[in-house]
C-alpha cells in the first residue's frame, strides 16, 4: 500500500495541484493531508484525486460537505 502525505498546503492551489497529478501518477492507495489549509476551496483539488483521501484539520468539515475518515 502506497499511503501520500502532503501538509502545510496553506491554500497555494499550483502546489496542491501537483501533489494531486504526483499522486495520481503514482497510484497511491490513500492520501492524508496534514492540515494548515485555509479556505475550503483548498480542498477542492483533493476531489481529483483516486483514491481515497482524508484531512486532519481542525475545521468543521461536516459543514463543507466533507466526510471524514477515522484513522
């Protein structure tokens, strides 16, 4: 299993979608996003990802529509 870790995303869009083209290109299995996003349009890109995803963010996520996965 091929697990991505990205973190400290801080809503640069150009850097979050190159990890998700890297990502994808290397067929991970599940990527975790550390956390320190912004704005909930930062997470918009993750969606392009295939494979599953989660975020350990302290935000409220259930309001954005976002279905958290516990680890």
């Amino acid at each position: 299993m091929q697990i991505g870790l990205m973190a400290d995303s801080h809503d640069h869009l150009p850097r979050i979608d190159r990890a998700v083209e890297v990502f994808n290109r290397r067929r991970v299995d599940f990527v975790i996003h550390g956390g320190d996003f912004i704005a909930p349009f930062a997470l918009a890109p993750l969606e392009r990802l295939q494979c599953d995803w989660a975020t350990a963010a302290v935000v409220d996520l259930a309001n954005l529509g976002v279905e958290l996965i516990e680890l």
